[in-house]
C-alpha cells in the first residue's frame, strides 16, 4: 500500500512539472527578460558504485533470517546520462551491472526443495529510464542551493540468469536460464555540487513482476525484487559553464530586483550634488558649487580644457596655449598674453601697452604719455579675495612699477549687476583696495604711487550680467 501511494505521488509531481513547462514555453524562451535554455548546460553524465539488495524468497521465508544477519558483499555499477528538460525536471538513461546473492541459509521448501545450505547467486544486467525530479533548485529563501534531494520513476528491463546451490554438497539444485523482464525503477536520494561534478546517495528500488528470479516460486508469495543503496559521481558538461539542474531560476527575479534598485538609486542619487543624476553625470566628482552642463561636466567657457571653476582666465582666447590654470602663457613675461603679443620679446621689466608692445616713460625721448592698461585681476562673486591664480598678474604690474620708479597706476574696481548700485560701489573700492594692499604688503611698492577708484557697474566688458569678466580690477598709468 505505501508502495503505490510512493508511486501515485511521484507520477503527480512529474505531470505537474510537465504541464508547467509546456505552459511556460514562451517565458523560457527568453521573453521578458525571464532566462532561457540556451542560456544553461543540460547534459551531465556520472557514475555509480554500491550495494546490491536481493528481495526474494530465498530469504523471505528464513525461520532465523540469517541471509540479514550475514548480508554478503553483492556490488552494482552503473552508468547513467541525464538531460534537463527545465530546472527540476531531467530524463535520464542508465545501465547497471550488479550481482543477486542470497544465504547462506538452512530452509525447507515444503515439498520443492528438500533441507540444505541454500545458496543463491545471479549476475544482473539492466537498462532504465526514468524522469528525475529535483527538489530545492527553486528556493525563494537562498538565491543559490548546492544540497538537492531528487526522485525518479521510470521503466526498465533487467537480465538475470541465477544459480540455486546447496552449499553442504556442493550440488547444483536449480538453474533458472538467461531470462529479461520487465520492472519499475523508483528512487530516492540527494546530491552535493563541487563545481562541475556533483556526488550523492541514492536509494534505488526495482519493482519486478515476476517470482522466478531465484527459481523458486511460492504461492501467494510477493515477487522478487531488488535494490541498490549507490555512491554516485555525475559530471555536467557544456560550454555555459552552467548547469540548468544547479540553476534558481528565481535568480533572475532576484537579479532584476537588485538592478532595478541600483537604477533607481542612481537616478535618485547625486554624489557631487551639482544638480545632475549619478545615472547622466560624467563626472561625479564635481566640487560642490561648480556649474555644470547637461552631462554633469564643468564648465569650460573659453574650450581650453580647464573647466571655469578651476579656470584662471575663463575667457582665454579660442585655440590659445594655457598654463595648468587655464592661464594663457606669456612667455616675455610682459603680462600680455602670447596670442595677443605683437612685440613676444619684450625686455623685461619694460611697460607695455594692451599689445604687448613697449611703451617708453621717459619724455625726453618722445615717450607716449597716454594711458596703457596691464592685465586684470579677476574676483569671485560678492568677493574682494585676490585668488591665488591672479597673484602672477598682480606680480607683473609689481615688476613694471619697480622698473620704472616714476610709475604711478589707478586701480579701478568693477562689478556685474547682481547687486545693488551701491552696493557694488562699494564692492568695487574694496577690490581695488585689496590688489592696492598687496602690492604694498607683498612687494613693498610705495602706495603713494597707487591709485584706486570704484567704477562699481557702469564699465561691463560682458554683455551678460552675471559674467565673470564684469568682476576685476583693471590697471591703467597715470600722469
């Protein structure tokens, strides 16, 4: 009875498994992102070695049920080859040769067989196929399982061809011929995955239909089966490197989970908070504050290479060589930069107009008392810090008013329009004072020989309110 409710319930769970993987054939063929059996190795091919267990009348009717007692060494060997149809379902081919041994034991078969040493033994050779069912593989609690348990049932053929022999006298009692039947293979077992290979425990029960296995037939007896306790070592093989069996195909809706949270992270997400997603933005290492353009990227007004924010001379001219802050190089050091240098040799030292070109101080020789201008100073918004990468401008008007002691320069404050009128008023004194004060402080120049004036917001050099080329000091000589 318990027997064929083992089998009622198998033959459920592998039509069930089947109807499922009919149903689904569109969603395994890799639609909707669900995986697909090209995608996974299906083949594996494994070994088996174990115990051979004889279930016949030999030794069902043993008063002292010595056979148990002394269960002699009967091997099995078998070599099997399985493809999976799905993650939990494989058919699978197989061969066996095993030995059937019984006694040992003295019985007394009514009137077939008078008292002896019973002794039984038959080589078996059989062939099976079977569907495996695999238990495990799909887990929504451990994305990814190595321990399966599986059950098969199939059908199969078994060849025997046994000898029954009192072992007292060596007399051979009963020979029962080469005969093929047929048979159920049913079994139950588990697994463990070592990469490739996997190796596990099964036990194997063959469900016969005859009581002539060991050439005695008893009425109303049960038929003679048989089974194997086995060792098996299976190998999957295939290009994937991934075996369908070893696969959870929930994997994939776990996967998908986790790429669509990091998606939305991303999209949600803004590390250098410059007003660009993570997912669109280039660089996610903008200081804080920088402009940007669409790709998160700093700004470069003048394409030199150097964004704004660490731009020197935002507004160098196009193809211009620039220093490492986007400075345009001077190489006479006249303070006009090389593309608008007329005179690239300049004496050092020597005043120079906008043009680079030098401009002689001394009247007796026809020099030009008309007002030059030396480069500007730039400023941070609502600023009257001298940066550090305007100090070097501030140096050559140092260097011109050192060379020429009559020298006397206005340092004239502007601004953008961001503010108030007279709010940048005053904010232009204040950066003309603070270029004044470092002239003195730094390079000792007498400050009765600078000048400063505010010119707040009536000067722009830009048309747009807010460009940085609003915010400077320029420098012009005076009389």
């Amino acid at each position: 009875m318990k027997r064929n409710l083992l089998l009622t319930i198998c033959s459920f769970l592998f039509l069930g498994q089947s109807l499922f993987a009919q149903t689904t054939g569109g969603a395994s063929s890799g639609k909707y992102g669900l995986p697909s059996p090209k995608d996974y190795d299906k083949w594996s091919m494994g070994i088996s070695f174990g115990q051979t267990l004889f279930l016949g009348d030999v030794l069902k009717d043993s008063k002292n049920n010595e056979a148990f007692k002394k269960l002699p060494f009967a091997p099995n060997f078998g070599l099997q080859v399985t493809r999976q149809l799905s993650h939990s379902i494989g058919l699978r081919a197989s061969g066996s040769y095993a030995m059937f041994k019984a006694g040992p034991s003295k019985e007394k078969y009514d009137n077939q067989l008078p008292s002896a040493v019973i002794n039984y033994e038959s080589p078996v050779y059989e062939g099976v196929l079977d569907g495996v069912y695999t238990f495990g593989n799909i887990s929504h609690l451990k994305r990814n399982k190595k321990f399966h348990f599986y059950v098969s049932l199939g059908i199969g053929f078994f060849n025997f061809d046994g000898e029954l022999r009192d072992d007292s006298t060596d007399v051979l009692l009963k020979k029962t011929g080469s005969v093929t039947e047929l048979m159920l293979p049913v079994s139950l077992g588990f697994k463990y995955q070592i990469k490739k290979f996997d190796i596990g425990l099964s036990y194997d029960f063959r469900k016969t239909f005859t009581d002539k296995v060991d050439g005695i037939r008893k009425e109303l007896s049960e038929y003679d089966n048989y089974s194997f306790i086995r060792l098996n070592v299976n190998y999957s093989f295939g290009k994937k490197n991934k075996s369908m069996e070893w696969i959870n195909p929930m994997e994939v809706v776990y996967n998908d989970i986790a790429d669509l949270k990091d998606k939305v992270d991303i999209l949600s997400g803004d590390k250098d908070k410059d007003g660009v997603s993570d997912m669109f933005d280039k660089d996610n290492a903008t200081a804080e504050g920088t402009k940007v353009y669409g790709d998160g990227t700093s700004i470069d007004t003048d394409g030199d290479g150097i964004s704004d924010s660490k731009d020197g001379d935002p507004f160098s001219l196009k193809g211009a060589k620039v220093d490492a802050n986007g400075v345009e190089i001077d190489t006479d050091g006249d303070g006009v930069a090389d593309s608008r240098d007329l005179e690239p040799n300049t004496e050092k030292g020597k005043l120079v107009n906008f043009q680079g070109m030098t401009i002689e101080m001394d009247p007796s020789k026809g020099a030009s008392t008309s007002v030059s201008f030396l480069p500007s100073v730039f400023f941070d918004t609502n600023s009257s810090t001298v940066k550090q990468v305007f100090k070097d401008r501030i140096l050559v008007v140092a260097r011109a008013l050192k060379t020429n002691p009559d020298l006397k320069i206005m340092i004239s404050g502007n601004t953008d329009v961001t503010a108030a009128e007279p709010f940048n008023e005053k904010l232009g004194l204040k950066r003309a004072e603070a270029v004044k004060n470092h002239l003195v402080k730094v390079y000792g120049i007498d400050a009765a020989r600078l000048s400063t004036e505010t010119k707040g917001e009536k000067e722009p050099l830009a048309d747009k309110a807010n460009n940085p080329m609003n915010r400077r000091v320029d420098f012009s000589v005076v009389k």
